[in-house]
C-alpha cells in the first residue's frame, strides 16, 4: 500500500516517514510540504541527519500537480499538518476515497462549540466531525480498521486514557475529577521557531492552564471529568503523566489490577507493576508503561509514552495496521 505524508517536514511526519519505509507492507510515494514552506525542495535527510541514507526524500510543494499525482498513485494521505490545514485538506482526499490518517486535532473532538473555545476557529466540515474514527489504536480497533477519515488521538491523550479507560470501564472511579498532571518533552511543540519552546528557553513549567485543547479531548473519550495540567520540559521527546484517581468506597487492590487485565495482552503496553515508568523506558520506543499504587479510595497512576512515537506517528502507523488487518506492533516492533 502506497503512503503519502502531507507536512512530513515536521517531527511527527519524518518520524512517520522512517516508520513507512521500513515497514514491510508500505511503501512511502511522496513526502510534502505547503507552497510556501522554507523545505521545500530539500531532502529529508536534509532535516534530519539522524536518518541519513533512509530518508533520501525530497520534500515536494504541495501544488495541484501534486494533488494530481496524489490521487493516482497514494492508497493512504497521513496529514502531519497543523489542525485547520488538515480540515481544509482532508475532505478533498476524501473525495479521491483515500484513506486519512489525520495526525492534528482537526477531527478530535466532538463539535464546532469545542474548536471555537479550545481551538480558536470555526470548523468548516462540522459534518465530518461525526464521520472521523478516533484513532486510540487499543480502544478503538474495530472501528479504525473500517473507517475513512482517523483522527489520531493526541499525545497526552494518549497516555492518560490507556491508564484511565481500565478504571471507568470496570467501574472503579468515583464522581471527583480525575486530575492529570503531565510533562512533554519539546518536540511535542513542534518543530516552528518558538521562543517559548527553544530548547535553551524551556524551564519546567505549566502551561494551558483549565484551557488546554487536549482537556476535552480526554474527558470526551473517558466519559469522565478530568483537570488536566500539561507542563513543557528540558528534554527532546517523552511525555510523562502522574494521575490522581478517587475510587469508589470500599474498591480493592485486586479489583484495580483485575481492571488492567484488559490490557495485559495488548502488544503495545507494558503493565510495570510496582516498576514505576520513565521517559528514558519509552524514549525511542512504540509502547505505553503504566504502573500504579493504592492507599485506600486513592490511587496514583503513571504512565509513559513517547510522544512522537505512541503519541503521533507510531500510533498511525497502528491504525494503517489495523486498516490492513496486520498486528498493532507490525513495523514496529522486531519484524512485526
């Protein structure tokens, strides 16, 4: 199957790019950029040294020669793009019935109301809004492999709904807001020259204060209130969340780790234990590692996850997988 990756100039989409050319069932048949991007024209390797004799890819404008070539020759359109570039992209990908991995929140949440209040703009394909799959790859399998239009879930999401879901789903959380207190590395602000995410400038800090666009992203998909507070660290990739959980009254220990029996055998999560996770155990690697204590109604959650990997390109190619009938951990993992 042939992938092209709109925006693949950016951390997500070049880790997406080295992720497409060695899986074994992919093939990468284009790489680009908008008209006005600085990068066009340069290859890959250009960007990202790291991947010097395999990203040999030049980053093409996205002109409407380009659309042209797009919709002869690309089975799957992966928009790394920023989130109302991928509303106004997606629905004409759509009409060339390509399947669309969209890596923004451009298809995330649930109404124009959100994307007014937590995005700033007025979503011009509401419709489509209904259509999107949302694509947390071990929640969501089912529906992703049949869907059109994925709207991959976000990076904080991500880590916090695999370590929240097992808890609602077993009916363990008691009616309190569930507080998500999370820590990004610096890819997870994009590549864009930004004084406040320069890797110089960044002191541990949080940021997105009550506001924040992924709040209503997790609450939607847990069914569950949540005050979720991002911070922005000194380190390049890793997202690490600390959760705070009230249980309902008289919740056992063995009840909490029955609930995450769920996930035991899912190939892309880790169950610790008593091992608490790290940024350097998922540094570079596809999975989520949770781990959890009890004391009481009380119950501390930690999670890890990757951000560019499980929190962005990882977790597409997870639903490119799942679309092909292929094993979540297919090029990623070993030979898949």
């Amino acid at each position: 199957m042939k992938v092209v990756i709109i925006g693949a100039s950016g951390y997500s989409g070049a880790e997406l790019a080295s992720l497409v050319i060695k899986h074994p069932q992919l093939t990468l048949a284009g790489c680009y950029v908008s008209e006005q991007s600085l990068d066009k024209g340069k290859l890959l390797s250009d960007l990202y040294p790291e991947h010097l004799g395999l990203l040999e890819y030049p980053l093409q404008p996205l002109t409407e020669p380009a659309f042209q070539a797009i919709d002869k020759d690309a089975d799957y359109v992966c928009l790394c793009t920023d989130h109302k570039v991928s509303v106004e992209l997606a629905p004409r990908f759509l009409a060339m019935d390509k399947k669309v991995f969209d890596l923004s929140g451009g298809f995330r949440l649930a109404s124009n109301t959100d994307y007014e209040r937590y995005y700033g703009f007025t979503h011009q394909h509401p419709t489509l809004l209904a259509e999107a799959v949302y694509g947390l790859a071990e929640w969501n399998s089912a529906a992703i492999a049949k869907a059109q239009l994925i709207a991959v879930a976000g990076c904080y999401p991500t880590a916090a709904l695999n370590a929240l879901k097992p808890l609602q789903q077993a009916g363990l959380l008691a009616t309190q807001p569930v507080i998500i207190n999370a820590v990004s590395g610096v890819t997870g602000a994009g590549r864009k020259a930004n004084v406040g995410s320069h890797f110089c400038e960044v002191s541990l800090a949080p940021y997105g204060l009550f506001n924040h666009r992924h709040s209503p992203e997790i609450a939607q998909q847990l069914g569950h209130k949540v005050l979720f507070t991002p911070h922005l660290g000194n380190f390049s990739r890793g997202i690490l969340e600390t959760i705070y959980v009230q249980l309902k009254p008289d919740v056992s220990s063995a009840q909490v780790a029955n609930a995450y029996q769920l996930l035991a055998e899912q190939p892309l999560i880790r169950l610790l234990g008593d091992k608490i996770p790290s940024i350097k155990g998922v540094a570079n690697q596809p999975y989520v590692d949770i781990a959890w204590q009890q004391q009481g109604e009380q119950l501390i959650v930690i999670v890890a996850i990757d951000n560019l990997l499980k929190g962005a390109a990882g977790q597409a190619l997870q639903c490119i997988n799942l679309t092909m009938g292929l094993p979540h951990q297919t090029g990623l993992v070993g030979a898949g």
